[in-house]
C-alpha cells in the first residue's frame, strides 16, 4: 500500500557514542581482560561488529565475587545507609546526564528503536536508581519487619530485550538494601552494562561494590552457581528459570525469578476500539515484541471481531519497519539471527496448524535481522502459536463470546505474568482483573511500568516481584513479603 | 472404672471433605510413644495424592473467591470446633508425642489460639501487604495479594497437632487450598483434625490430609504439575533438596525446611503466609 505521507529519514546521530575495538570486565572498579575466549557483539540491524568483549571464566567470576565480598564486608554492609542512598542518587544523576549516549548505544547494541530507548528504556533506568536510592535510610520504615539485614552478594542474570533496564531493575534494589552485586549481562548486549560500569566509576561508587561480567550461558552458570552469592537474581526463559531454581534447590541462596509469558490482551464489545487497538500494538509490537509480558494473545469478544482486525490491520500498515535509530521507526530489528530463526520457526509451525497469516506489505532491509509485524487469526487455544512465548511481533488472536470463556482463555496457561482487558464498563474491569492469574494487569492500558510498581509473575512466569516496596523484600533477610 | 467396651475409632484419609480409605487398601501401624499399638492408620498412596490435588484445586475457586471476612469466620470456627473436642485431642498428643497430660494440653491450647491467630490475619493482609503505587502518570495502580494456589504441606514429623496447623493455617489464611502430608509415625490428631475440619464450614477440598510417608508422598507433590507451591518443613531428612529440584520443573514455590523442626511456640509472623502469596499488580488509566 502506499503511504499517504512520505517520511524523510530522522536518523538519531550515533557520534555521541564511542565504542572501543574490545572491552573487558569490569571487576573490583576496574576494567581487566577476561580470561575466556572473548565474543563479538554485532548491531542487529546492520551485523556490523561493534565491539569485542572479555567473556568470564570460572576463575573471573570467582575474582568478581571476592570483589563483592569484600566490598560488602569492608565498605557497602557498614556504610551509613544514607550514603548508600547518595550514591544512587547519584548514579541516577549520571545517567540522565549521559541518557542519550545511553539511549543510541542501546538502539545500536539491541536493535530497538530510538524512540524507545530514548522516551522509554533509559528514563526509566534512571527513574528505578533514582525510587530505591530514597529507600536505603528508610529500609526500617518499609513494613517487612523489623531490622531488615541484606543478604550479602547477589548474583544477577539479566536478558538481551531490555539490556540497561533489566540492568537498572536488578541492580538498583540490591544496593539500596545494602548488598553487592556481580552481574552478567545478555551475550548479545552487553554494551551498554559496560558504560554503566564507567558511571560507577564517575560516581565514585567503592570497588567491588558492582561488578560486571560479560559472557554466555557458561558464565551466568558460574554466577549463579557460586558458593558464595547469597542470592540469585534472574531474568529470561522460563526454561532456564528451571534450571536455576534446580541448581539453587537445597542451598542457602535466596531466588527471584522473572520468566517467560503468554500474556492475553482482552477485548470486550464495549471496549473503546481505536484505544483498544493502540494498546494492541503496543501490546505486541513494542521492542518488536521481545518482551515477556507481552500482549501476545489477543482474545476478542466475537462481535467486535470482523472490526477489530480490520482496524489493527490498518493501524500495522502505517507501521515503519527499518533503522532502529530512524526516530520514525516503530520497529526495529530482531536481536539475533538465532531469535529470528525462532520466531520464523514458530510462525511456520502456526500456519501448518492452520492459522491465517497476515502481514502488512513491508519492505526490510537487506541486511541485518527483521521480521514484520504478524497477525494470525483463525488460532485455536491448543495452536504452537497460542501456547508457546514466540518472542517477536507476531500476535495471536482468539475470540470468546463471554466473560467466563474469556477467563478461561485467558487462564488457560502455563505462565501468568501480565494480562490486558478493554472495557468501558468499571465494574466488569474489575471482576475481571481479580479472575486473572497474572501479575501484571494493564486494563484500558498495555506494557506500562514504573519503578514505584511492583512487577512480576505468577506461575511459570516466575515468583518474587521487582519494583515497589515488594521489590526490596527479594534483597533483605527475614523480609515477610514478597 | 466403666467396664464398657470402648467404640474405637477407624482413622481414615481426608479428601474432598469426605474420609475414604486410601484407594490402594494399604494401612500400617501407628503406636504410642512407648511402642503400644494405637491404631491402623491409611497408607496414602499416588492415587490418593493425586485425587487430594484435583480436590483442592476444584475448591480453589471458592476458597479464594469469598469475602476474607467470611474465610476468618470459618477459620475462627475451626478453632471453636477444636475446642469442643479438646480432651481427644489431649488424648491423643500425649500418647503420640509421649507427653504429659500437661504439656499436651499446653499444646493443645496454642493449636486452638493459633487458628485464632490466623482467622484474624484473613481481612488484614491486603492492608499490609497491598497499597496504592504513586506512578509517574496519569494512572491508578494498585497492588493486592492473592494467594498462590494450591499448596502441598509436608506437615512437621514431631509436632502432630501445634506444628500442623502452624503450616496449614497459615496457608489456608492466605487464601490457599492445602494437600497435607501427616507426620508419619504421629498420624492421628491430624485425622481427628480433618474431623473438625469437616465440621466447621471449611469447604470440602479445601483441606485434604493425607496420612502415610512423606517421603514417597511428597515426591508426587514435588513433581505434580497441578500443585503451585509446597511447604518442605516436614520433609525426611536428606530429601528436601531432591523435592525442591523436582519441583522447580514447574516453577513451585518452595517454602524450605528449617535445619531443625522449631518448638512452634513462637509468634509465627507472616513468614508462613507470603510464600504462598502472590502480588497482582493493576493499572487504569485516569482522566482519558
């Protein structure tokens, strides 16, 4: 279809950043090589390599968690909670102070649009060190019993889809309740956790208080695995959740687990349509649908059906599919030829079961790793494509004629990390929302979020919250809720 | 002394508020402290963990859904019911844990007081752990607790009556639906418990108690894919590191068991109640 209004490119300047040829760890305050066999980062939208980094072997890791040890006997455990406060106030500072390096730097890394990394991903980095920065000196006024005590050094696992927030989730409330941190952050983005690791350094944050070990699987096992991290923190697949919680099982370590989703966005035939459909694509396509809590389910009330879809369709044509630092784009590239492979995979499997694709006329780019925003119709609950999390802006739809079958439909999965209702009607948003099994519920809205908010799943889509009083009670001794 | 023949009692399983044999017809032999024979109890086999989890899971759905005033009068009848059969009770923990008429019925008390304790928590849990979240937007957004489902208890080996309903009430108090494993060789108050059980409101499904090994029992629950969380306290030395890897195959909840079983004298806290409590989260907009 041609568009109506032509855009010039907008492309965001990338001379703010500067990458260097390799990077390595980033431990007890300082860069040091890896001792691992290092790793390229590539953007995603061009497979251009932007850096090569150190990946951390057993022994790295072993030196990091020293590192967070001692910093935590030594300096963070005594330190007046206050100035731990200060501290990330002042990261929080820098932060907005470097955003848009920050933001380019993560469009460039993770292949999302500027528009999102810059109004979304960032700011709220910044915001979440900023909230837990005023909890350090008022752990005692927080309601989870008395004399809360950190756990001592947390080890952190975070994903590829939201690399400096993910970072910003994990690492802001382990030090505002006074623990150390050894991080490994997504083997494809890691960039972005190493210029956070030179804030620290600006911010003259002790030694050893934050380290940062880049690597694969191999080296978050490490982390997760050592004797002595007192606490787990991971975000990322639900089948590596298992596995952590296996590997955890029987020790003295403390876990949180963020995990995977199928999320049902649930349209009623008195639901505001145009909104409805802006949180549909929001829902779905946002960070090209590499998000766990994802709307990735749509389940629509059969009269509105016909109508709803005609309107979505229209609404994906007007998409921009192309340069994530184009500040049109509204999609950017998948973040790995391998995630790609899955979505490709998935989306092939949904057609064989005998679901309806549909995808906007869209030219990609020649290179790099994309994928158009997808809708199925005609998807049955017991498709691939119904069931499993596709990761990527592929959006299933399913349709119900009453509120019960909507719950049911809704309910009927394995995860429970967030789910959507549209209606105009309170009461019903209301009845609705106490019948979903879901953390999250975004009602009238989809994939808000905010550090004062806790978030997080249930089932298999996880336990333990991040954000919100809730959030600090994953981080602190004999803390009495999650 | 009444020369009378005593009527004694057939100790039975609990499941979906009725009291079946185990379906496997195995029982074994539950003695007193001393090694006297006291009574047959059932041995609960997979099929009858199985039939316990499909009963708690039905009742779910009630259990969570009414007032949390309503679910602190049944607990608090309950305890009214456990007072009522209180000399059995005293009876029976003192032949089972080989304590004094005294002590047994200091523990007998605490029991009672401790479903009291609890019936009162129901309609206070969403004040202390829920609240209003002040987002940076125009949107409403509140957090609740809900409860996590349905939760297998390994319920303490030594304590048969305080400990027991030190796990159980807890969970039920959240708003859960409980599959009890019994201290194995101290079975019996915890039958006479499902009496009361039966007796005071509880739906049936709600609470089902299974008598018989732990160890064998609670691998089934460990693993079962139906089962949201579990408590290991009771579990057999040495086990519970095993049933928590089986049941992180589907993400449990796991509520580890202390180094050692604790006198349950103590003011239990919420520590019992948040593992099977999950946070809902839910945003509206304002103004638009």
């Amino acid at each position: 279809m041609t568009s109506l209004f032509e855009y010039a490119p907008a492309p965001e300047s990338r001379s703010i950043v500067d990458i260097a040829p390799s990077y390595g760890l980033f431990i007890d305050g300082e860069f040091v090589d890896g001792t691992g066999e290092p790793f390229k980062t590539v953007n995603p939208a061009t497979e251009e390599v932007l850096s090569q980094v150190s990946a951390g072997s057993d022994a790295d890791v072993d030196r990091a968690v020293a590192a967070a040890r001692r910093a935590f006997t030594r300096v963070w455990g005594p330190m007046r909670p206050a100035d731990r406060g200060k501290y990330l106030f002042r990261i929080a500072r820098l932060m907005q102070e470097r955003s848009r390096e920050f933001a380019v730097l993560e469009s460039l890394d993770n292949g999302k649009p500027i528009r999102e990394s810059r109004d979304v991903d960032v700011p709220l980095a910044a915001a979440h060190f900023f909230y837990h920065a005023g909890w350090a000196d008022k752990l005692d006024h927080a309601g989870l019993g008395p004399g809360p005590r950190p756990l001592g050094v947390a080890g952190q696992v975070i994903p590829w889809n939201f690399p400096l927030l993910m970072l910003a989730w994990k690492v802001a409330p382990a030090l505002a309740t006074g623990n150390t941190v050894v991080l490994k952050p997504a083997e494809t983005t890691p960039l972005t956790a190493l210029l956070f690791a030179e804030i620290c350094q600006q911010a003259d944050l002790p030694p050893g208080v934050v380290n940062i070990v880049t690597g694969a699987g191999d080296t978050g096992r490490a982390v997760v695995e050592h004797d002595d991290v007192d606490k787990v923190a991971f975000t990322g697949s639900t089948e590596v959740g298992r596995s952590i919680a296996r590997a955890v099982a029987g020790t003295r370590k403390s876990l949180t687990l963020e995990l995977g989703g199928k999320a049902a966005n649930i349209v009623f035939d008195d639901a505001p349509i145009d909104q409805a459909v802006e949180g549909i694509v929001q829902g779905i396509f946002f960070n090209q649908g590499h998000v766990c809590c994802a709307g990735s389910r749509l389940l629509v009330q059969e009269s509105v059906h016909d109508e709803v879809i005609a309107s979505l369709q229209r609404r994906i044509s007007t998409l921009r599919v192309g340069d994530p630092l184009d500040k049109n784009t509204d999609l950017g590239a998948i973040n790995s030829a391998e995630q790609l492979a899955r979505i490709h995979e998935l989306s092939d499997i949904g057609e064989a079961e005998g679901a309806q694709r549909w995808q906007p006329d869209c030219v990609l780019p020649d290179r790099g790793f994309w994928f158009p925003p997808t809708i199925f119709t005609q998807v049955s609950p017991a498709h691939r494509i119904a069931r499993d999390e596709v990761f990527g802006p592929v959006l299933s739809v399913l349709t119900f004629r009453t509120p019960d079958e909507a719950v049911a439909k809704a309910n009927n999965t394995t995860y429970g990390l967030s789910a959507g209702i549209w209606s105009e009607k309170g009461s019903r948003i209301l009845k609705i929302a106490n019948q979903l099994r879901a953390g999250v519920v975004w009602a009238n809205t989809f994939n808000k979020f905010d550090p004062t908010s806790p978030f997080g799943g249930y089932k298999q889509s996880g336990y333990g919250r991040e954000g919100g009083r809730h959030g600090l009670t994953g981080y602190l001794k004999g803390a009495t809720h999650s | 002394m009444s020369d009378r023949l005593a009527v004694r009692k057939t100790y039975k399983l609990y499941v979906n508020g009725a009291f079946p044999r185990s379906e496997s017809g195995r029982t074994y032999e539950v003695a007193d402290a001393k090694g006297h024979f006291l009574a047959n109890a059932a041995w609960a086999s997979r099929k009858d963990a199985r039939d316990a989890v499909v009963a708690a899971r039905g009742a779910f759905a009630k259990w969570s859904g009414m007032t949390a005033y309503n679910r602190g009068q049944v607990l608090y009848r309950v305890a009214e019911m456990m007072e009522g059969r209180h000399a059995e009770f005293c009876e029976e923990v003192a032949a089972g844990e080989g304590l004094s008429g005294s002590k047994a019925r200091a523990a007998v008390d605490a029991a009672v007081d401790r479903w009291v304790w609890y019936a009162g928590w129901t309609d206070k849990l969403a004040a202390v752990l829920g609240g209003a979240n002040p987002v940076a937007g125009p949107y409403f957004d509140f957090s609740m607790p809900e409860p996590t489902g349905v939760v297998a208890v390994l319920a303490p080996q030594r304590s048969s009556l305080l400990g027991l309903v030190s796990v159980l009430a807890p969970v039920l108090a959240a708003g859960n639906t409980a599959v009890v494993v019994t201290s194995k060789e101290r079975p019996l108050p915890a039958v006479t418990l499902a009496e009361v059980l039966a007796t005071s409101d509880v739906p049936g499904g709600v609470v089902n108690v299974l008598t018989g090994d732990a160890e064998e029992l609670g691998t089934w629950l460990a693993e079962h894919a139906d089962v949201d969380g579990i408590d290991l306290t009771g579990a057999p030395a040495g086990r519970a590191m095993e049933f928590e890897r089986e049941a992180a195959g589907t993400v449990k909840r796991v509520l580890r068991p202390p180094a050692t079983e604790p006198e349950w004298t103590d003011d239990p806290g919420l520590a019992r109640m948040t593992p099977f409590i999950e946070t809902k989260t839910v945003w509206h907009p304002i103004g638009v």
